[in-house]
C-alpha cells in the first residue's frame, strides 16, 4: 500500500487512541486529545485497530526494545505507525551510545518518533485527522502580512543561522502543506493541513497548534512513512551484491591478518578498500628515501604519522606532521614523528598520505550490541545528540545519518551528505559480512568535504577475533 493510499486508509476509517504513557503525561495527553474531539483511552499495550501514542520516560533497554520493535512493526504494516516519544540519548559514552542504539532500532521498524512533547502530541493528531504525508517534506504557505508568514520566517532564519535545511515557504515539492485556515481555501495539495497559533485559537474543524510543533509532527510522520515503503529492520545482507566489492583483495587481505587483536590504520584502510570506502591516498615506508618516493607518488602536500597497530587514533593523540611539501619536510617529518612515537629510527616505519580535503570532522564507529547486533554511531560536532542506524544500512538509514552533519555557519556550502552516506554504507555491509571475524571498527576521523568535494576515512582502526 502506498502513503497516499494509507492517507485515504486512515481519514475513511475512524480512529480511536490509545495511550500508554506514564500516568500524569498520559492524563495530559488523553485530555488534550479529547478536547480536539479525539477519542482517546489510557492503555497498557498496544491494541488492534488503535492509533498509539506511546511515551518512554527514558530509553529503553535492549530487551525490551526487541519487544517494543514487534509491536511497532505491527502497527507499520497497517500504516498507523505507533507514535513514540522518548528523550534524546545525551552524552557521549557507552550507555549513551545503547540508547541512541535503541531508538534507531525502534526507528528502523516503523516508530514515528518524537523527542518533543508537542512534536508527539501534533503528529498524534495529524495522522487522526489528515493520515500520513508521504514523507517529511513540508511547506508553510502563508498570506503576507499574517502571523503564519512572520512565525514561517522567523523559522526559515533561525535554521540558516544553525546550518540546517530550512523548511520551504512555497507548495511544490513537498509532501504536505501548512496553511492558515482564516486565510481562505486550502491550497490544492493532496495532503494540506489547517494550523492555527495557539489552542485558545482552535474551532471545531481539525488543525494543528503551532507551526514549529506541525512542522516537527510532519517530519516525525514523514520518516515513518518512507522506512515504510522501503521496508523495516536493516538492510538484508545480500544488498552487498550493489557494492561491487573485490573479493579477492578482501580474501588476500583477511589471509595476511591471520591473528586476533587490534589492527591499525593502514591495514584496516585496506579492507575498506576492498569495499570502495573512499579512503586517502597512502603507502607505509620504512626508510625517510622510501618516504620521499611514497611522498611524490602519493603528491604533495602530504601528512606522516608512525605506522603500527598499537598506536592510539589521531583524536587520542596520534602525532601527525601535516602540509609536508618538500623532500627534506618529508625527511624531517620521518624523524619527528617516530621520535614523537617513541619508535626506534631504524626499526620504525611511517604511513605517508594525501593531505585530506577541507570539510567536516566527524568521527564513526561500528559496534556489535547485545540483542540489536550490529550498530552505527555517528558523531558530529554541533549535533543535537549522537545519530546511530541499525547495520547493514538502508540507504534510506545513511541518508538520515548523514543529514546529521549541518554547515558549521551560515554561509558555509553544503557538506557533501550524498558522499558521506555512500562511504558509511559501505563500511556497515563490511562489518555485517565480517561479522564472527570482527568485534569492531572505528572510524575516529572522516572529513566530509563539502558538495562537490570529497568525503575521505583518514584515521580508522578495527579488531579482530579468532
């Protein structure tokens, strides 16, 4: 079934909600709905035929995050997704991590989910009385001089200032429209919903409250509705076949790594490698001549570090000479580096590279969780809060990851997210088809340059089993 025709599903069909909630937001909730003419129930389980609104008062953990997923996907594949609230995972460690984990998952099988009570509330609403948008896509259509235009601007501006996408202010392209019922007729869209600015504004007719909470409820919605249609969980494994990986390289590749431990950043490049990850351009030379060969085929400027599998990643203090551009920089990089590594000059090698584009730091890691199996975690300077995928990755799910990454200012072009989401797809399916060879990957630094330009693994490290 198509979104639109799940839109047409949901309008002819009337709706009852059941809320689970704890008890004093569930209270607020079930009146809040009731007040917009909204039959809603407090509940304790998902029930057939109910729309659901389920708030979490934190994340949940990994068991019951599989027994949340079920009913999730349940409710999918009637197109009433369940619509989850739950606060954002906060923080950078390891139970920040699961709890990113645990939202993607629930995510990855059908969850409309909201960070944001009003968000929820809103999307509640909308898929009540409007049904689901085909995706996230909105658009505020406003008469110049109404309160609708001045709150549309004020929010285009505030998301320019951030380095976000701003939300569009004209009809064409989206999936649905936002309009000012007192304005006239709606706009001839084929999913166009009435917002007004405040509750105490409200009539009888159906209308969301506010367009900043409308705005997220359509987002929240039109996520839903595209894991839908392109399916729930990851990515099945035999999506690598696309890839076009080169088995021999990665056979030839794993037989040299016959033993279990850490393995550093040359050898690991080599298996994403195998699966075109772009990566830079390097070679390890174990003589400062052999560095200047490596230095001039790779081209100059290059960066040096010491080659080795027990070194740390260059954000934990690796030492890194960088904008080498001569023969003798490159000798004298050779010596500082290894002296800095404490390597001894003569038995010690170096890994001589491409100086990396300009672009974006981010940092990414692939773990393999209890219950949810395998994960992606991406980082970003300036994101709300850590962006994680169940692995392998759908498209859909790299897409997403990488619209994490926002212009660090205003001004500042757009980071390339299309090269970002190819590169973090391809190292998921690695870690998948490896898995029960390999514990771990990390990617401490990406540099994701911007459109037009590339994104690059420049520090990675893995672990492997026996």
């Amino acid at each position: 079934m198509t979104a639109r025709a799940m839109v047409k599903d949901v309008r002819e069909q009337p709706a009852r909600v059941s809320v689970i909630a704890p008890e004093s937001l569930g209270a607020t909730a079930i009146a809040a709905l009731r007040a917009r003419g909204i039959e809603a129930r407090a509940a304790e389980r998902a029930g057939d035929g109910d729309i659901v609104a389920w708030a979490l008062d934190a994340p949940p953990g990994a068991a019951t995050t599989l027994e949340l997923a079920q009913a999730c996907a349940h409710a999918a594949a009637t197109g009433r997704p369940i619509c989850l609230l739950a606060p954002p995972p906060k923080g950078s460690g390891r139970a920040a991590i699961e709890r990113a984990a645990a939202l993607a998952y629930l995510r990855a099988h059908g969850a409309a989910l909201a960070h944001d009570v009003d968000a929820w509330l809103e999307a509640v609403v909308a898929l009540v009385r409007f049904g689901m948008p085909e995706g996230p896509r909105a658009a505020i259509v406003a008469p110049a001089g109404s309160w609708l235009e001045a709150q549309a601007h004020a929010i285009v501006a505030e998301a320019e200032a951030l380095g976000l996408r701003p939300p569009k202010l004209e009809a064409s392209g989206t999936d649905a429209v936002l309009y000012d019922p007192a304005a006239g007729a709606p706009p001839a869209q084929p999913l166009a919903i009435p917002i007004v600015a405040r509750a105490e504004l409200g009539s009888d007719e159906p209308a969301l409250y506010g367009a900043r909470a409308a705005l997220a409820a359509i987002d929240v919605l039109g996520h839903a509705a595209e894991r839908i249609a392109v399916g729930l969980g990851p990515a099945p494994k035999t999506a690598s076949a696309e890839l076009e990986i080169d088995r021999d390289l990665l056979v030839r590749q794993l037989g040299k790594l016959a033993s279990a431990g850490r393995v550093g950043d040359h050898e690991t490049k080599v298996l994403l490698r195998a699966y075109k990850v772009p990566i830079t351009r390097q070679v390890v030379a174990t003589t400062p001549s052999a560095a200047v060969k490596g230095a001039r085929a790779v081209g100059f400027p290059v960066e040096l570090k010491p080659w080795g599998n027990d070194l740390p990643t260059e954000p934990a203090g690796c030492p890194v000479e960088r904008d080498v551009t001569s023969d003798a920089l490159v000798r004298r990089a050779y010596s500082s580096v290894l002296a800095a590594a404490g390597r001894n000059l003569d038995t010690g090698a170096v890994i001589v590279r491409e100086h990396p584009p300009l672009g974006r730091d981010l940092s990414i890691a692939f773990h393999k969780l209890p219950h949810l199996g395998w994960t992606v975690v991406l980082d970003a300077p300036g994101a709300p809060h850590i962006a994680a995928a169940p692995a392998p990755l759908r498209l859909l799910d790299a897409q997403r990851l990488a619209a994490a990454i926002v212009a660090s200012r205003a001004g500042d072009p757009e980071p390339d997210r299309a090269g970002l989401a190819n590169l973090v797809r391809r190292v998921s399916h690695l870690v998948v088809d490896l898995d029960g060879r390999i514990s771990k990957l990390e990617l401490p630094r990406v540099v994701v340059g911007g459109r037009g330009s590339r994104s690059v693994v420049v520090d990675a490290w893995c672990e492997l089993v026996s």
